[in-house]
C-alpha cells in the first residue's frame, strides 16, 4: 500500500469532516506529483490565499462603512 | 521474481548512439572513472520502469530537479530504453520511448508480454505496477541504491539526513508534502486574518468609547445650560430650529429687512448648515439695519467733531499763553520804542566816553612819553630840566609819575570802567530787544494756529463761522445734539441686541443638542456596521480559513502518524539485519552493534531519526563519513533482505557504493556481497578499481564486468565487456 | 451582541469580579437557552458539565461555559473528562465561549473530544467547530435576558439567578 492509500485510511477513520479532507488530500496528492513539495504548497496557499482576497475585500468595505 | 536480463540504451542522458548491456551473469560490473555512463546504465532501468515519476522535486532527490533524459548533443531522434526481464512466464519487454529536443515530450512505454501480447500507454504503465507492485520509492529503499542517497547521508547536517534517511526507506512523498504543507505557512496567514479582524475591532471599539466620553461630556454641558434629557432627539431639535428660524425673522423685521425669507431645516442632517445659515444672516442683517447705521454714521461724525474742538482749545491757550508772556515782558523792559531809545541812550553815551578817553588818552601818551623821555633818554644829569625850554625842574620825573599814578592813570581806568559799563547795558537792551521779538513772533504764530483751527471747525460744521460767532460753543451745540440722538438709537439698538443675543443662546443649545445627536448618529453607525452582511461574511471567510487550516492540519497529523508508522515498520523488519550487516561491514570497536529509531518531530511532524548503540551510548559523535555510508548500505541491504519475500525483482544495483569507504571496510563490504549474490543478482557500478579488484577476486559467482573507457559528446561511452 | 448589552456585563463585571462573573454569565446562558426554546435546561455551578440543554425532538448539548477577555481559554482534565461523560449519554459536547471584549459575543464549538488536549485553547482554533446556527438561536436571546435581568443582577447578584433558574425549572 503507496503513502496515498496509508494517508487515506486515517482519513477515512476520521470521525469529523472525512469527505471534505479526502477531497483535499487528492488535491494535494495531484499538485505534489506535478510539482512536488513546491507545488503542494503553491495549491495550499492559493486556496487560501482566495478566502484571504475575499477576506481583504470585505474587510477594507467595512473600514469604508465605519 | 523478475530477473533483469538485458538493457538497450539509446539516445538516453550519457549515450549517443545504442548500446546493449547483457545481464547473463549472477554479477554484472560496470566499471569506469567518473562521467563515463555507469550511473547512466542504472538510471536507464529506473527509467524504463518509471518513466516521469522518476524525475522531478516529488522524488526528493536534488539532482532529480531538471534531469534530462535526452543526450544533450543530440539534435533529433528518439530517445529508447528497452529493458529485458525473465520472469515465471517468460520474457518480458518494456520499452520506454521519448522524442529528443522536447523537453516535455510524451512518452511512449509499450509492454510485450511472453505470449506476445503487446500493450502501449496506460495499458502498458498499469501492466508495469501489475507486474512488479513497485512504487519509485520502493525501488529506491530495496533494489537500486542510489548515489546521490549515500552523498546525502554523508552530510553532518541533522535535517538534511533525516531527509536522506527518509529517502532511503521511501518515505520521500511524505516528507516532501509535508514540508509543502509547513512551506505553505496557513497558521501565518490564518494568524494575520485575525490580528487584521482584531485591529479592525479594538479601532471601532476605541471610536464608540471616544463617542461615548464626547457624549458624555456634552451632555453634562447640556444640562448644566438647562436643556432637559428629553431634549436629546432629533425632532426636538428640528423644533428648536424652528423657533431659531421664527426669531430671526422677527430680528429681521425689526432690523428693517423686507422681503426676509426665513429658512427652516426639515431633516437632522440640515441642522449644521441651518446653524452656520443663522450666524450668517444675523451678522448680514445686523449690518445692514438703519439704527445701526445711523449709530455709526453718528459716531463717524461726534469722533470728527471732537478732535478740531480739542484743537481749538488747545490753540486758544497757546494764544492767550504767548500774550501773555509778551505784556509780562513789556511791563517789565518796556516795549520796542524804549527798548529802541535805551539802546540809542546807552551808544551815545559810550561815544561821549570814547571822546573823554581819547582826550585823555592824549594826555596820558604825553605823560608817558615824557616820563619816558626823562628815563631813558636824557641822561640822569639832565633829569632837573624842562627837556622844552630847559628850566629847572628838578622834580619834573616825580611831579609826573605822581601825577601820572594820582590822575591820569585813574582817570583813563574810571573812563575804561564807565564805557565797559555803557557797553554791558547795550548788549543786555539788545539781548531784551531780541526776546520781545521772539514773544511776538510766538504770538503771531499762536495766532494763525487759532485761524486754522477755526477754519476746520468751519468745515466740519459745514458753514462759516462769523467774527461774532464762538466757534466752541458752535461745536459744543453740534456734540450735544449728536449725543441726544445717539442715546434714543441706543435704546432701540440695547433691546435688538438683546434679542439677538436671546437668539445665539438658543442656537448655542442647538449646537449642544446637535452634537450629542451627531455622535450618538457615528455611535449608531459603528454599531451597524457589526451587524451588515459584510460583516457575517468577514467571520464566515474566517471561519472557512480557519476550517481549511484545520483540515490541512489533520492531514498533516495523518501524513506524520503515516510515515513514522511505516518508518517504524521499516526499521523493525530491517534492524536485525541493518545491526548484522553494520556490524560486518564497520567492525567498530566502540559500536557494539547499531540500533535506529524514529520518533516525530513535533514541531514539523517529520520523522526524526536517531542511532544508538546496542549498549545504549550515542555513537553519532564518533561515526566517521565511512561509518554513515556503512549504516546507509546496511540499511538499504538489511531493507532488501525484509521485503525479499514480496520483492518482485530478483536483482539489486548498487552505484558508487565505497565513498569514503577504508579499504578493510570495502574488504568487509565485497564479504557482504559473496553473501547476499547467493540470493540476488547483483549489479555494481563503481569507479574504485580497488573496489573493483575486490570484487573480481572475492566474489565467487561469474561475474560480467563492463569497462567504461572513456566518453565522447559525438560516441557516448565507449564500453567493453569482459569475463570472469 | 450590541454595545450597551456589553457594557451591561462589563458593569456587572467590575462590580463582581471575572470568577462570579463567569458564574454569573453562566446563569445567563442557561436562561438564554430556556427562551430558545429548551425545554430541558440543567445549570450546574460546580461538579460536572455546566449545562445541558435539551429541546423536546432530543436535539441535545452538554456545553463548557468558559469566560475570557484573551484569546484562549482553558480546558481541563477535569473538563474533557465531564464533556466526555455526557457523550456517552448521546448529548453533543460543546465548547461556549464569551469573549470579553466589545462587538464579540458567545462561540459554541463542538470540538471533537479525541482532539481536546488539556491546556490553552486558542480561540481561533474553535472557529473551525461553530455550531453557526446554535449561536443563531441563542445569541439574541442572551442579549435579551440580559437586558432584562442587568438591574437586579447588579444589585443582588448570583443569588438572584439562581432564585430566577429555579422558579423557571419548576414551571417547566
């Protein structure tokens, strides 16, 4: 059994949030065999990054408001 | 179990044109110094095998970043390796297949099978897994132990070996996704999100307590001025405006404006500029009313009128002064005429003086010559004679100089003294003569300053003031008549000042109530913007962030809790035989025996890996480079020898295995390798020719050895094949 | 919750102290729960879980009430082991946190128990364990009874809620 597998078996033997963190491991799996460590990160941070522009947007409107 | 049985290298990294390589022999050599195709030869399995999975930063190996596959001096063609394996249904042919000056050129892996069946693409790479159950990093821990995995280890660097460990025991995809997901700092980002989110708060709560004290503050000043706590609304305020709107339109028909349009604010928002509207107006019509105007023309005029009566005045008693001082000196000196005729007395009798003291100037130079005469000329004999007609005299000296000293002498200084005397009177009469002039010159002046002043009291009056008339008291009139009217306007203008003043106190109330209202208003704004949906989304972006950190986290943890699992899996089933193959090799005399452990980095969760010896000492301090290069080969070998039951290849290949090998370790090394080329094919790439001697001479089974002669950019490696 | 809510608390705050004033939200809390509609509400001030609430259709919850004016809070051996308990009677554990702090207001988070290790736990950890719509129901309803109760609170103290939770318990 390849790391995937191992990795997905804790995952499934998680008790909250299983779907949502297999999702996320298949993405992850699929930026690092592409660009490995570089490129899992890269997919981490721009996922992030996207809450954290939304997160900019709203906060900047609501210095705007008060 | 797979044999490997041939290899055909074309056009792959060091070689140029085909080369064949035959694995007939339980142990195949290639020898050669440095760059000459060795490792090439080994890499070209992995490849074959592999493909793309073999290169690149996910494999972990440094040297893996922007591997080529294609020889660099070749401009076209194809690169190929075809790899030959005898396994327990025959032979099997894989050929890996890329098109060279394409970097990123698609591979083409076919697969022929012993039955002659023949699978391309997906096909063949899932018929390869099918086959040989083998990841790249399975292949690195058991079957071909790299170079470059024996570089790393050598490093004294704690991390970087720990990466090299794990790189030996396959556990590269969990260390590299690892540090990806630690190089990708979320916590960081999730942190700043939420230091961003407090700072916005600690400011909105910082303005609502300033609102609060400024509240607070006006209030206290509102009731202090009397406006009761039901006056802080807006329609109060409204109201209040109305009744300042009302009473300026009242100051303006007082005041004498027609035609005044009062403005009355309708909404809160209008009461700042209502405010500043009200100060403008009153000012305006303030300035404009005719009492006011009036007021101020009077005043132009009285300030006009009361500097020439002053003046005046003052020129009057300059006048009346100098006359005065004039009659004083006239009554005492007398006037011009006989100031005039005193002096005219005193010069005629200094003449009459003058002709006495010539006369009797005369007679005293007579006196004088004589005596003179009788001194110094005649001779002392002739002293008693008259020197005119010669008669006796004895007595003639004595009887002058008597004369001279009792008469003469006296009488020239009593007319000296009396003409002195004449003289000092003249210069005071003409002093005094010149005084009266100068008091009548003052009067004159003091005169003509009256006449000016009255002339500008003419002017001022606008009239002519006749001779008869008293221009003072013509002035006075005037000042007298300007006071009555300015005391009735008084009045009038006392009672609007008061109402206007009446007005600003009710518009300073408003302003008190505005204010309060104004901050209560920014208060209630702040407070809103805590409940908009901008606000509901900012902590629903927060708590996604935070839930996607949290996930990542429990990947984290599942991607630690793996790779120590299968760390600690791998240790065990290699130890007894990581400790045996160690011991052989090394025969340290300090290290009884090597244990190895792992354990989880707790701040990263990658695996951290530590030796001890069998008596429980630390041995890291003493192991040499050869020492560390022993414990990586008895750990690839002592992993070979673990998984030997599920291993599908049946040969292992090692590169470069002696770095910073003594020469008794090699010794001990090739021992090793007798033993284990009893289970395994072996192939050995190496460039120590002692290594090399070793293993022609100790190792007993046949032995296939390739020497790499020499490279070219045009030929590749040139290579020949010996036997033993 | 709005700020004059706030300052209500902070009043109360000053005048008590944070440890009866934790209590004493607390009270406020298990009121709060009652008026959305809890039918089964059990306060405890000492041993055990501080409350559990329950609605007639079985929605269940055993919540740690902790207070704070920081950003972390902490849990105890003792905590976990209370929360755990409840678990095992089908009740869904439950961190409820009140910052101290203007503009924020109560946090229920339903972290997994196997992840709760005793010590400090930063709030921004629970984010990812809101219970969004428990905090829906009960939020407004604690700002009300607040609102309702801050006078007498003040002026009687925790004995005062604790007369009121028993006369609503009887009623019940």
């Amino acid at each position: 059994m390849g790391y995937r597998e191992k990795v997905l078996d804790k995952i499934n033997a998680m008790e909250h949030r299983a779907d949502e963190r297999r999702f996320l491991w298949q993405t992850l799996i699929n930026s690092f065999e592409q660009e490995g460590a570089d490129g899992a990160a890269n997919e981490l941070a721009g996922r992030i990054g996207k809450v954290q522009e939304r997160f900019d947007t709203l906060l900047e409107k609501l210095e705007e408001m008060a | 179990m797979f044999e490997l049985i041939r290899l055909r290298v074309c056009g792959f990294r060091g070689f140029v044109g085909e080369q064949e390589f035959s694995f007939d022999r339980p142990v195949t050599l290639l020898c050669g110094e440095n760059h000459r195709g060795k490792s090439s030869t080994l890499n070209a399995v992995e490849w074959c095998l592999f493909g793309d999975k073999c290169i690149g930063k996910k494999t972990g190996i440094r040297e893996r970043v922007d591997w080529e596959i294609a020889n660099r001096y070749l401009q076209e063609g194809e690169v190929a390796v075809t790899a030959e394996f005898k396994g327990p249904k025959g032979t099997y042919r894989i050929t890996r297949e890329q098109s060279v000056g394409r970097r990123r050129a698609a591979q083409k892996v076919t697969v022929l099978l012993p039955d002659g069946t023949q699978l391309q693409g997906d096909e063949a790479e899932n018929m390869l897994y099918v086959l040989f159950r083998s990841s790249f990093q399975d292949f690195m821990t058991a079957v071909y132990q790299h170079q470059e995995a024996i570089r790393a280890i050598l490093t004294q660097e704690p991390r970087e070996r720990n990466d090299a460990i794990d790189r030996l025991l396959g556990l590269s995809p969990y260390r590299e996704i690892l540090k990806g997901i630690i190089g990708a700092r979320l916590e960081e980002t999730l942190t700043n999100m939420e230091g961003r989110r407090e700072d916005f708060r600690k400011r909105c709560e910082q303005a609502i307590r300033t609102l609060d004290n400024l509240i607070r503050e006006e209030r206290g000043k509102a009731i202090a001025e009397g406006i009761p706590e039901e006056a802080f609304t807006e329609q109060e305020a409204l109201n209040r405006a109305a009744g300042i709107a009302e009473a300026v339109k009242y100051l303006a028909e007082e005041l004498g404006a027609v035609d005044f349009k009062a403005r009355v604010p309708v909404t809160f928002g209008e009461i700042a500029e209502f405010r500043e509207w009200v100060k403008t107006q009153t000012d305006r019509l303030w300035a404009q009313a005719p009492d006011v105007l009036k007021q101020e023309t009077l005043a132009a005029e009285q300030q006009k009128l009361v500097i020439p009566k002053g003046r005046y005045e003052e020129a009057k008693g300059a006048e009346t002064a100098a006359q005065a001082e004039k009659d004083k000196f006239v009554g005492q000196f007398g006037d011009e005429v006989a100031l005039v005729e005193a002096i005219e007395q005193q010069q005629r009798e200094i003449e009459q003086l003058d002709g006495q003291i010539r006369k009797t100037n005369a007679k005293a130079n007579l006196v004088r010559e004589a005596m003179r005469y009788l001194k110094e000329v005649v001779p002392d004999a002739e002293r008693g004679r008259c020197p005119l007609c010669g008669a006796d005299a004895p007595r003639l000296l004595a009887h002058l100089e008597t004369e001279w000293e009792q008469k003469v002498k006296s009488q020239v200084e009593e007319l000296e003294q009396q003409k002195r005397e004449r003289q000092s009177k003249l210069e005071d009469f003409d002093s005094l003569r010149d005084k009266l002039g100068t008091l009548e010159r003052n009067l004159k002046n003091a005169r003509s300053g009256c006449e000016d002043c009255l002339r500008a009291i003419a002017q001022t009056l606008r009239r002519e003031i006749g001779k008869e008339e008293d221009p003072l008291a013509l002035l006075s009139r005037r000042l007298e008549q300007i006071a009555r009217e300015q005391e009735s306007i008084g009045e009038a203008i006392s009672k609007k000042r008061a109402n206007i003043s009446d007005l600003y106190d009710k518009l300073g109330k408003l302003r008190t109530i505005d204010e309060i209202l104004v901050h209560q208003q920014k208060r209630a704004v702040i407070e809103r913007v805590w409940e908009t949906k901008e606000l509901l989304e900012l902590e629903e972006s927060l708590n996604e962030a935070s839930q996607f950190v949290e996930d990542v986290r429990a990947l984290r943890t599942a991607l630690a809790e793996a790779s120590l699992e299968e760390a600690e899996g791998k240790i065990h089933s290699a130890e007894s035989a990581l400790d045996k193959y160690f011991c052989s090799i090394v025969k340290h005399p300090a290290i009884p025996g090597l244990v190895m452990e792992v354990a989880e980095d707790s701040r990263t969760g990658l695996n951290s890996y530590s030796f001890k010896s069998k008596d429980g000492t630390d041995p890291t301090p003493i192991l040499s480079q050869g020492d560390l290069n022993c414990f990586a080969l008895s750990l690839f070998l002592g992993l070979s020898e673990a998984t030997a039951d599920t291993q599908r290849f049946a040969f292992l290949m090692l590169d470069d295995p002696t770095q910073s090998l003594g020469p008794e370790m090699k010794r001990e090394l090739v021992s090793v390798l007798e033993d284990i080329a009893n289970r395994r094919e072996l192939i050995i790439a190496t460039p120590d020719p002692e290594f090399k001697s070793l293993l022609t001479t100790h190792i007993t089974k046949t032995k296939a050895v390739y020497n790499f002669t020499g490279w070219t950019d045009k030929g590749g490696p040139q290579v020949t094949r010996t036997m033993s | 919750m709005n700020t004059s809510t706030f300052q209500r608390l902070q009043q109360i705050r000053d005048k008590f102290g944070p440890g009866i004033f934790g209590k004493i939200a607390q009270k406020l809390l298990a009121l709060a729960f009652y008026e959305a509609g809890f039918h089964h509400v059990v306060e405890r001030g000492v041993q055990g879980v501080d409350i559990d609430a329950a609605t007639e259709d079985a929605i269940r919850y055993t919540l740690e009430v902790k207070t704070t004016e920081g950003e972390s809070v902490p849990i105890s051996e003792e905590n976990i082991g209370a929360l755990k308990d409840r678990a095992k009677d089908g009740y869904t554990p439950v961190l409820a946190v009140l910052r101290m702090q203007m503009f924020e207001d109560w946090l229920f988070a339903a972290v997994p128990l196997n992840r709760l290790q005793p010590g400090s736990v930063a709030l921004s950890r629970l984010r990812s364990y809101r219970l969004s719509s428990l905090e829906a129901s009960i939020r407004p309803e604690f700002e009300r009874i607040v609102n309702e109760h801050w006078s007498s609170v003040l002026a009687r103290g925790e004995h005062y809620l604790i007369q009121t939770l028993g006369e609503i318990a009887k009623t019940r």
